[in-house]
C-alpha cells in the first residue's frame, strides 16, 4: 500500500527530527496535565465530590476531595506526558495516551462537581452513562452507515439525510400503520432510498460523490420538512404520533452497577446498536463479503480482475448503509419523541467525524459515538449544574477532537484507498 | 506496480473527458499578457466560451443546439424535471387532491382539475412573487418581487463564489456556512460595537464580515496545506463550530439585546446599513451590486491574474503545478481565504442588508450550502454562479409568496433546488429521459473525486 500514498497531493512529509509525533503529543499532555494541576487545582472547592453509582445523590459513590482530587489526576496526566518524552518503546504510546486525557477528563471533573452549588456536589453516574449511550445511539448507525459506504469506496456524506428521512418514514408509516414494526421497516426503506440515490447517481452517473452527499442531505431536508409541514402538523394524530418500542429489561445483566441500568434496560435500538457492531465488524474482517468490500474499497481494478463485481457490490453496500442509517433515523421517532423538522440537527455530520475519528472501524466508529455521546451528556449535565463552561464549547468537542485527528495530530487516519473515486470498467 | 496507473487515468479522464483542460492553460497564458495593457477586455471575455474558442454564428449555434445536451438545454430541462417533481410532492401531501385519485378511473376530470389548480397556482404565485405580479397596480407593487429576487440573489452570489473559486483550484469548501457564519458575527459586531461615522462604519463592518470569513477559510487552508487534511471533512467541522460559537456569543453580555431574554443581539447601527436601491418600500439593497463587483473580481482573479493561473494550474493537476515552479501549498492557503472572504461577505449581508439586522441563532439561514448549490448550477464559472444565485434567489422570494398565498410550505423550493442540481450533475440522465442529441456538454467541472 505504500505506492498509494504517493499520487496524493499535499501528504505532509513524515514527521522528521526531533518533533516526532510520540513527542507532540507528550508536550501535549504535559501542558494539559499542568493546566489541569494548577488551574483545576486551584478553583475546585475542598467539597467532597461524589460520584454516586445511582440516578440519584443518594446510594454508594466514589468520593474524592475535590481539589486533592483535581491536583493527583492532573499530576497523572503530567506522568503521562513525561513518560511519553522519556522515549518509551512505541506500544507504550496508546495506553500512555488514553491514561493522560482520561486522568484530565477526571481531574476536570472532579473541579467540576466540587464546585457545583451546594447539595450538587455528586455525579449520577447511571445517567451519565445511559445518557452517553443514548445520544451515542444515532451516531452508532449512522457511522456504521459510513463505515459499509467507505469501506467499498462510496463516499457517504449523506448520513445526514439517511437518518432524517429513515426518522420521517419510521414516523409517518409508523403512524398511519400502528405498528412499530412496519414503521420500523418503513425506516430503514427510507434510508435506503436516499442511499439508493447515491448510489444511482455516484456509480452509474459518476457525479463526484460529496457532492451528490451535500445535495441529498439538502434534498431529504426539504422533502421531509416539506410533508411534515402538509401532512403532519395538519393532522399529527393521523401522521405523527407513531407508536414507541418499549424498554426491554434483559434480567440478570440489567442488576450490573452502572452498567446495567444503561446497558440492558434499553429499547430495541440499543441492543441493536451493538449487535450490529459486532456483525459488521466480523463481516468486515472475517467473511469472504468482507474481504471483497474491503478490496473493492481498497482497490478496485485488482478486485475485479478476481472476478469480484464491483459496482454491483457497491451497490448492495450503499443501499444496505441506507437501511442501517434509516434505522438509526427510527431511534428517534420509534422510541423517543415524535417528528420535528431538521431534527436530525447536524447528528450525521458528527457521525461522519465519529467515522473517520474512529478510523473506518465499525469498533473505533462505536468508540468514536460513545466518546462523543459523552461529551454532548457532559454538556447537559454541566448545564444543569450552573457549570462556567458553556455547554456550546462542550459541543463543539466532537469537531475539534475530529479536525486535531484528521490533522494527523493523534494518529495517522488513512481513508481506504479507493474511498470517493468512481469506479471505470475499462 | 504498473497495474493501479490505468484506473487513475481513466478516472482522471472521466470528469474532465471534454478535451479542454490542455487548451485553457494556453489560452490563458496568452490572456494574461493581453490583460496587462487591456482591462476593458476583459469584461468581454469573462464569458469563458466565448473567448476561447472560435465559433460559427450564434444564430446558428443556437438552432443546432436547441436540442442538444448542451449546458443551456440541460439547465433548462433540469429545472423542468424539478418542477415535475415538486408538483408529483405537491399533490400526494394534498389530502384533498389525493382523494379524488381514488376513483380516477370513475371520473379521470376530477383528479386532472384537481391537480392542475393545485399546482398551476403554486407556481403562478412563485413566478408572481419572484418576477412579475400583473395585479400590480402600483409601482412599488410592481417592482417588489424583482426586489425581493435581488435580496435574496446577493448573498447567495458570495458563497457561490466561494465554492466556485475552491473548486477551481480542487478544493471543495463545504465551508461556506461555517465563514458566512463567522463573517455575519465579525460584521454584527462591528456593527453595534464600534461608533464610527457613517461610510467609515460600513466599510468597516463589511471589511469585518470578510476577515472573519477569511481567517475561519484560512484554518482548513493551512490545514490542508500543511498536514494534508482533507478540506471536506475540516470545513464540515469548523461548520458547526461556528454555529456553536454564535449562539454561545448571542447571549454574551454586551452582545444580547438588553430588553430581551431570548437568544437575539443588540441591532445593527443604521451608519452601518447597506443603503436600500429603490426607497424605504423595497427591500433591495446595495449588496446586489457588490455582487456584480465580487463576480467581476473574482472571474477577473480567474481568467486574467497570475494567482489565478496558479490556481486554475493547481486544480487541474497540482503535480504538474508544482513540477513547473508553483507552492502548491501557498496556493491552497490563498484559495482558502479568498473562498472564506467571499462566503464571509455574503454572511455579513444577512445583518448589514435587510433581511435582519440582529444576530440570530439561525440568521445566515442556509446561504452557505445554497452557495455549493449556486456554484455546482453555475458550472462553476463566476457569471454562471451570478446567472444561477438569481435563479435561487428568485425560488426563494417566489416561495414566499407561495407560502402565504397557496399554503405550499417554503420546503419546497429547498427540494426543487436539490432536484435542479441533482440532474444537471447527471447530465447523461437528462439527456436519457429526453432524449437529446449528444453535444459536447460541459460536464461539471468538479475533477475533485480524489476521495478524503
């Protein structure tokens, strides 16, 4: 794969010298374990700061002084840092990396819930949890979405328009049927008809695809808000109240602390949601389908010499993405609230950036929407508390942790070779 | 190793297939000269068909070509395949209409009747509020929807540009959203903040809007240029980090309305107003001639000045650019911010014009991604980009007027803006259902599918 890399344009030359990317990034976590240190050290408040393994203050907790707490993470994340200068073997860099930005998340927090109003001093961490995994949950789909485009070299910016219009048909057939089912299946057709439309018009019309992305996520948010406008909000007891799917309480599992509250007292979606993961990541990475959309993604000309069919399994995957985003659209109005305009709200665009954060993996995409869905709880939870932090730069996260990765900041990410050109029988 | 070189080529070759882009540098270069000594022909020029190949008559070019796919018909045809389409959207969300198609078989005329008034009227009202209303019995009645066209023509003419001027160096600036945001912030505030005497106060807001656009097209520019990250991806992220930071500003002290609670800011200054065209009863201002003045600029960066020779190199084929001496990466960093200044421009329109003169959460609406729509439409020439933020400008104020007239909910033009650019992107989808003679159709110049 190394002749690849040549014919792109403006590749930054590998880090050289002394700057190497294990030293960046430790003068990196040496100046965030500073700043947590000395700032987080000094504003956290010496309350106790709980974090209780419930919904609510009450129950077992992990407790901390606040500023104790706030100064030994950050110090964490200086060792950190200063381990990485200290020119350790290369598969040091990893653990020392995730050591360091999670000591400066938990030092953050500990100055965070410290300093709450009084009687606020605790974290739920059962909320927090489920909280991430719910507002992770459309970004789970709609990333593995990306993931079976991108890995057979269809580019899908239209994530976006995939989840809104499978929320919109999951809403309105869902309605019109009582079923949930049938507008569960009425979801993921939505979602496939926008990918169809990629598809059709990325493969057989060989429009550039970010483009036929852009304009069909511009397409799917007219028609949607187009029929919400005329059917819905006319008559919303006719078009717009789909029945919900219920939470499903796995026994046993659902006793777990923390983890079980969130995990296994989910909807369907949920469970869904993982179980898709693990399917896609063992047919990606250990079914002959895997290893001719991996191929074709990679590099289509010698896939087709082995006789694979590489439009016709773009095709398949592209439309197949539509139906796993569609679903994701369905989470929302199949579970949670009913139809609203735009309400996808720019989730297929973080889910984009979980996909390439999470480097074209269906596990580093689920890591990716987990990390993000856990920013955008923190957000809410720092509101709630009267944090000094505006939830909007909490928001802002998921983007800028994307532009640092892309930037090759925390690691190469390499799209498959042959992701967002056409494919030419010749 | 010899295996990957043909499917590369053939890729390469596909976009680009009509044979023109080893004719452009050469008629350039010699452009360039004549320019020096020669501006006035340059306006003449800017048509870039026109001047760069010669040609039979146009009278007679026209007739051959009436029905061939050429960019003209395509156009036209995708605009009418549009409107077929929104119609077919029109009538199945009409309960009423859609009842009558029960028993069609029964009684075809109610259905036909049905449909016809529903969707003759809808777009009787989008022409009558965009171009021309023959009930109108005063001037200012008379002039309104052209003024109300122009309105929404001129922002839409700066982020087209934007993207049009990216593409043509082989950049795609998703962006455009993200430094109009940025742009109409800067320009806001600039705007309410610094007391400064009328003219000055203008000039200066309007100079805000475009750094602010300029520095948030510099920072995928640099990016790109000096890591190699894709622009795509980064200008989709700074998208929303904009959006988060002017909602995050609009409740600042200082900036939020004091007499109000709700996320909107202090007001514009009128010293720092665009001046309206036509009197207080209309609402067209001067930013539509800054726009003819951007479009003039910017096809005269283009087809006339080195950089955008440099530019144009670099999109065609930036090995080759570099091969002959040129910083592909300086050129990346100037595309950018030239971009970003344009879209930043067009977002300081939507507070310093008459749209609004207060900052919203969602004040620049869309232009920004109408911008990539404008400049795809415009096959990403500068007075294709101004001819094609008409068309959209005239759908937009022509929604309005069907909105409240016939009730058919401004979404709609959204999809018929899609659906334009949809087909005129698959030229050969076109020319399938209508069957048109082969010509050479301008393929859309947009050679970008190099992938992230």
């Amino acid at each position: 794969m190394s002749t690849t890399a040549v014919p792109d344009v403006a590749v930054a030359p590998v880090d050289e010298g002394f700057w190497t990317r294990t030293r960046k990034v430790g003068v990196v976590l040496l100046a965030l374990g500073l700043l947590a240190t000395v700032l987080f050290g000094a504003l956290a408040t010496g309350e106790q700061a709980r974090f209780t393994l419930s919904e609510d203050a009450a129950g077992a907790a992990l407790e901390v002084n606040g500023t104790v707490g706030a100064i030994v993470f950050g110090l964490i994340t200086l060792a950190a840092g200063g381990a990485m200068l200290a020119r350790l073997p290369k598969r040091w860099f990893m653990p020392l990396l995730a050591v360091g930005l999670v000591a400066f998340v938990l030092s953050f927090l500990c100055w965070q819930v410290s300093a709450a109003p009084a009687g606020q001093n605790f974290m739920p961490l059962v909320n927090i949890v489920r909280g991430t995994f719910l507002l992770a949950l459309p970004l789970i789909f709609g990333s593995l979405a990306g993931v079976l485009c991108e890995r057979s070299g269809v580019v899908n910016v239209a994530i976006e328009g995939q989840l809104l219009m499978g929320a919109f048909s999951g809403a309105l057939f869902g309605s019109i049927s009582g079923s949930v089912w049938v507008g569960l299946l009425a979801a993921a057709i939505g979602g496939s008809f926008i990918s169809l439309l990629l598809a059709v018009f990325s493969i057989r019309y060989l429009v550039d695809q970010v483009v036929m992305g852009i304009v069909l996520n511009l397409l799917a948010l007219g028609i949607t808000g187009f029929l919400y406008e005329r059917l819905m909000q006319t008559d919303p007891t006719r078009y717009n109240s789909a029945p919900r799917f219920s939470n499903w309480e796995i026994p046993l599992l659902s006793d777990i602390p923390v983890l079980g509250p969130a995990l296994f007292r989910g909807n369907i979606f949920l469970y869904l949601a993982l179980l898709l993961v693990l399917v896609i990541h063992i047919a990606l990475f250990r079914t002959r389908w895997g290893l001719r959309t991996r191929s074709v993604g990679e590099h289509p000309t010698a896939a087709d010499t082995l006789g694979v069919k590489v439009l016709g399994l773009r095709y398949r995957n592209v439309i197949m993405a539509g139906a796993v985003a569609g679903i994701g659209g369905a989470s929302y109005t199949l579970a949670l609230f009913s139809f609203t305009k735009n309400m996808i709200g720019g989730k297929g665009f973080i889910a984009l950036a979980a996909l390439i954060f999470g480097r074209w993996s269906p596990t580093g995409a689920l890591l990716a929407a987990l990390f993000f869905g856990f920013a955008d709880q923190l957000a809410t939870y720092l509101g709630a508390i009267n944090s000094i932090i505006p939830g909007q730069f909490l928001a802002m996260l998921p983007y800028l942790a994307t532009i640092l990765a892309v930037a090759g900041l925390v690691g190469r990410v390499r799209a498959p070779a042959a992701d967002g050109k056409p494919y030419i029988k010749g | 190793m010899t295996n990957p070189n043909p499917e590369p080529d053939s890729s390469a070759a596909g976009p680009a297939g009509t044979g023109s882009p080893d004719k452009a540098p050469a008629s350039e270069e010699q452009a360039t000269e004549t320019a020096i000594g020669n501006t006035e022909r340059a306006e003449a020029a800017t048509t870039p068909s026109a001047a760069q190949e010669p040609r039979p008559t146009l009278g007679r070019l026209f007739l051959e070509n009436l029905w061939a796919a050429n960019t003209f018909t395509v156009t036209l045809l995708s605009l009418v395949l549009a409107m077929i389409v929104g119609a077919v959207l029109m009538i199945v969300s009409d309960p009423d209409v859609l009842a009558t198609y029960a028993y069609i078989t029964a009684r075809p005329s109610d259905a036909i009747n049905g449909s016809w008034t529903l969707v003759s009227e809808a777009y009787a009202n989008l022409f009558k509020g965009s171009v021309f209303d023959p009930g109108a019995t005063t001037l200012n009645a008379a002039l309104s929807p052209i003024s109300e066209t122009l309105t929404y023509t001129a922002p839409l003419v700066f982020t087209g540009l934007s993207v049009a001027l990216a593409f043509r160096g082989g950049l795609f600036n998703i962006g455009a959203q993200g430094q109009a945001t940025m742009g109409v912030i800067l320009a806001a505030l600039a705007g309410f903040l610094l007391p400064l005497p009328p003219g000055l106060h203008l000039l200066v807001a309007v100079l805000a809007g475009a750094l602010g656009g300029a520095v948030w097209g510099f920072i995928p520019g640099i990016l790109k240029a000096r890591t190699g990250a894709h622009e795509v991806i980064n200008t989709i992220m700074l998208n929303y980090i904009s959006v988060y930071f002017l909602t995050w500003l609009i409740v600042q002290n200082g900036v939020q309305d004091p007499n109000r609670t709700d996320a909107i800011s202090r007001s514009v200054d009128a010293s720092a107003q665009l001046p309206r065209l036509f009197g207080d009863g209309l609402r067209a201002h001067v930013g539509i001639i800054l726009a003819v003045l951007a479009t003039w600029a910017v096809a005269w960066l283009l087809n006339r000045s080195t950089l955008g020779f440099e530019l144009r190199a670099v999109g065609a084929n930036p090995d080759a650019a570099r091969t002959a001496g040129m910083s592909v990466t300086r050129t990346y960093v100037l595309i950018m911010v030239f971009a970003g200044a344009l879209a930043g421009l067009g977002g300081s329109q939507m507070v310093l014009g008459t749209t609004a003169a207060a900052l919203t959460p969602l004040v620049i609406a869309q232009i920004g991604f109408d911008g990539i729509l404008v400049a795809l439409l415009g096959r990403v020439k500068p007075w294709g980009v101004a001819l094609a933020a008409l068309l959209f400008g005239a759908l937009q104020a022509g929604g309005n007027r069907m909105q409240s007239y016939s009730g058919i909910s401004l979404e709609l033009v959204t999809v018929l803006q899609a659906l334009i650019v949809i087909f005129i992107a698959a030229p050969a989808l076109v020319k399938a259902i209508f069957q048109l003679r082969a010509a050479r159709a301008a393929r859309l110049q947009t050679s970008l599918a190099k992938g992230w």
